[in-house]
C-alpha cells in the first residue's frame, strides 16, 4: 500500500529559529487524545513558563502548562479545528518568560519513575497524534517489549519540524532512546528515517554507532523507502520489523513500542531540567506565505502571529491547514492557536487550493491497492452513501486511520477519504449521517 506523495521538503535546511513571545496566549485544555483538562487557575492569577494551568483525574489525559509568564486575562472556550468546544486559558504576556520556580528535574530510577514523569511532562504524541505519554511508556505487566521504534520517518509533504528536530538535538534523541531502552529493559532499537532524509541517516548514525553506551550496536539507524504514510504506527511496525498489528491491537501487541523522534528528544530534556511541555517547533510554508521557516513558539500562540512572524501572507490565503496536505485539518480562522500535536502551518494561494471537479468511479482497484491497510474504499463510500451501517462494519470502515492515501491515488479525484471519515461518525451514531 501506500503512495509517493510529492516531497516538497522546501524547509529542510533551514535551522529553526525562535519567535518571541505574543502579547497573548490562548491555551486550549484539550491539546491531546482522552479527556480535556479543567483548569487549576483562574482570571488575574499570575503565572510563569511550567506552572501547571489545567489537568484531569481522568486516566487518559495529560496536564497542560503555561507557555508564557503573565497575568490570567480570562477563562473562556474555544473551538477547536475537530469542531469540538473546549474550554482555554487566555493569558496576558509580560514578555519576561520567567520560569515557574517549582521546576526540577524528576529522579527517574525505574519504569514507573518514567511513567510518572511523562505525565507530569505533559508529553503527548508531538508527530501528530496527541497521544499521552505516560499511557503508551506504561506497557502493561507480563508484556514483553523487544524493539523500540523511533519515528523520524515524517511522511507528509511540506513538513520537516522531525527532520530538524534529529539534527538540531541529535544528542537529546540518543539520550531518551537510551534512557527508555534501559528502564524498560528493551533489547534493541530502530530509528527509522526515509531515505530522502540522507543528513539526518548520517548524524543519527555517527552518534549511534560510536556511543560507548552501546557496544553491542543495539541501537540501529533503519533507512526505509520515501513513500507515504510510511509514518503511521501499524505501516511503521511492519516496515521494520515484518510484524502485523491486528485490527484492534497495539504495537505493543507485537512486541514493539512507538515513539515520536520530536518526544523521545523531550522527554531526556525534560529529565535534565524539569521544564514541561511549553513550546513546539512547527513548519511553517505554502505558497501563501512570505518567508517560510520552522519555528519553535509557545503554545498557545494565535497562528496568524506565527503568520506575521514569517513575513506575513502574500494576499489573501485560499486555504490554510493545521498539518500537512494529507491528513492536515483545514482551518476556518488563523486566531486559531499553536496546539501540542500541531507540527506544521501552511497556506496557499488559490491556485494550489482548488479541488479538482470529482467523476464517476471507474472501479479500477487503484483506492484498494493503495491503502495500507487493504480497506475498499469505494465500496465504503458506496454504502456511506446508501446508509448501510452493516455493511459498513463488514468492510471494516473503522479501521481506517484517514491518511487519504486513497483520494490522492484516485483518477476520478473522489473525495474518499472524507467520505470514509463520515461513514466512521455515522457508524458511532448508530446509522444516523
């Protein structure tokens, strides 16, 4: 399965740089997978870079900090790009970013230490998927994890916050590995970079294979083949190691662990200083905007201040999305701000943002053929659109992880995948579009 998507990695060798704090933050309380945080802070209350603003009792969650050092303007709600209403932290800045005076680093002896600080980290899945931390390092007792997988394989087109995250702190990224490696006692590890990535391949291996640490080689650079979604977990695991993740099954189902190369980096940083999830290095491009970069700003940051500090847009942007152009969310309003998960910015000019005029499906097979995980999707789309929810649950529609693969291969320009998305929301109502 799977597709070669166009690269355009126009960013790649451009060293992040780091944008000065706005006037204001806006810091949502659900910046990840699981139940949204309630905030522990509330109008005029001062704050500082780490303090702890919003968390949740609830099992999978993950707390969230400030970014920014100032005064609480407000608590108010915010909608987010998935459409949900989540309730978000405004904070005025005092552009000191001083940081929380309660920061330390964690003492992490053993497996549990690590869990518990990834939580109090904040970490979640910086690749995109927001999921905590904490829940994926806690493998369950009596399962065995044999190979721990770094993703730096960052599929997507435009996006190369990873790829700078691997040069940049190269060190910081052998550091977790080895850390993880050893507090849960696993035998060997893979860092998996696409080919069209040959610096990164390069300094990873030179740091990999020379470390003392490892004399035994047990932590390997694992160059795979440039083709899109070549980053999703489950095409991830059977790439570099030959294992199937069953429908309903985790990595850690086969023995394998899955880690972000952005959150693995954070997670050693976060150990030697103490300093949360606050900040969040995103690509920012397209051809509607003026000075494309990679940027590391607070989170919470509006998106058009990010905008702004890139040169602004030439003329008004057609499209702008939150992500890349295969799985990336279309945004409404730049005001949107910088969440956890968001690793990349873009807008475009109207040229490059006009969907093509779909045609009749002439059944030729190149949808099927091309998903990674052998789903139908015509035929998904052809029982969406006749409400049949049975059929729907035969063709396993549920499965699908939306990485539109099967739009971009289609010849008739049909817009599948969204549709499939629709097929899953009316299969959890029950039949109702």
């Amino acid at each position: 399965g799977g597709a070669h998507v166009p690269h355009r990695k126009h960013t790649a060798q451009m060293e992040s740089v780091v944008m000065p704090p706005p006037d204001q933050v806006v810091i949502p309380m659900s910046q990840h997978i699981g139940a949204p945080c309630t905030p522990v802070v509330k109008a005029g209350d001062l704050v500082k870079v780490g303090q702890l603003i919003g968390d949740s009792d609830k099992f999978v969650s993950a707390p969230i900090h400030a970014s920014v050092s100032g005064k609480v303007s407000k608590i108010t709600t915010v909608l987010m790009p998935s459409g949900m209403e989540v309730q978000a932290v405004v904070i005025d800045s005092d552009g000191e970013m001083t940081p929380w005076e309660g920061l330390e680093p964690p003492k992490v002896e053993t497996h549990q230490d690590l869990v518990k600080a990834a939580r109090a980290s904040g970490l979640v899945g910086l690749g995109g998927a927001g999921f905590p931390a904490h829940i994926k390092l806690n493998v369950p007792e009596g399962r065995k994890i044999d190979t721990l997988i770094i993703n730096v394989a960052e599929c997507e087109p435009y996006i190369t916050a990873d790829h700078r995250e691997a040069l940049e702190n190269s060190w910081d990224v052998l550091s977790g590995i080895y850390l993880v490696k050893d507090l849960l006692n696993i035998d060997r590890t893979l860092i998996a970079v696409e080919k069209n990535k040959p610096d990164v391949i390069k300094v990873l291996s030179e740091i990999a294979y020379s470390d003392t640490r490892d004399p035994e080689n047990k932590v390997r650079v694992l160059p795979l083949k440039a083709r899109y979604p070549q980053g999703a977990e489950k095409v991830l695991v059977q790439a570099c190691t030959g294992r199937r993740i069953g429908p309903g099954k985790l990595p850690s189902d086969v023995g394998c662990l899955v880690m972000n190369v952005t959150s693995i980096a954070f997670l050693a940083r976060y150990l030697k200083t103490g300093m949360p999830l606050v900040s969040k290095r995103i690509t920012v491009d397209g051809s509607a905007v003026m000075e494309p970069k990679n940027v590391i700003v607070p989170l919470g940051t509006p998106i058009e201040k990010v905008i702004e500090f890139c040169g602004g847009y030439r003329g008004d942007p057609a499209k702008i999305l939150m992500g890349g152009p295969m799985m990336g969310l279309a945004l409404d309003s730049d005001a949107l701000p910088v969440l956890k998960q968001n690793n990349a910015i873009l807008a475009f000019q109207e040229q490059d943002a006009v969907l093509p005029a779909p045609t009749a499906c002439i059944h030729c097979g190149r949808c099927v053929n091309a998903c990674p995980l052998g789903l139908a999707a015509k035929d998904i789309v052809k029982a969406y659109d006749n409400g049949n929810v049975e059929l729907l649950q035969e063709l396993n529609a549920d499965l699908c992880m939306s990485c539109g693969t099967c739009s971009f291969v289609c010849p008739a320009k049909r817009p599948l995948a969204p549709s499939i998305a629709l097929a899953k929301i009316m299969m959890k109502n029950g039949g109702k579009k």
